[in-house]
C-alpha cells in the first residue's frame, strides 16, 4: 500500500476529502476550485 505510488494515492484521497469537508462546512462553494474562498 505504502509502494511505489502509494503516498500519490494518499494525497489524492486527502485531497477529495478536503474538498468534501470543504464542501460540507463552505455552504456547498467548497475550496471554490482551487482557493480558499
């Protein structure tokens, strides 16, 4: 899990639940693409 491509593969899954979170408690505009507002 942890091989070649693993930490890519954690970063993506971190990434997706940023957005979702981001999602959930920014009234659904979320990081607005690729900000913070």
């Amino acid at each position: 899990m942890y091989g070649a491509g693993g930490g890519f593969a954690l970063i993506v899954v971190l990434f997706i639940l940023l957005i979702i979170v981001g999602t959930s408690f920014g009234g659904g505009k979320g990081f607005g693409g690729y900000g913070y507002c």
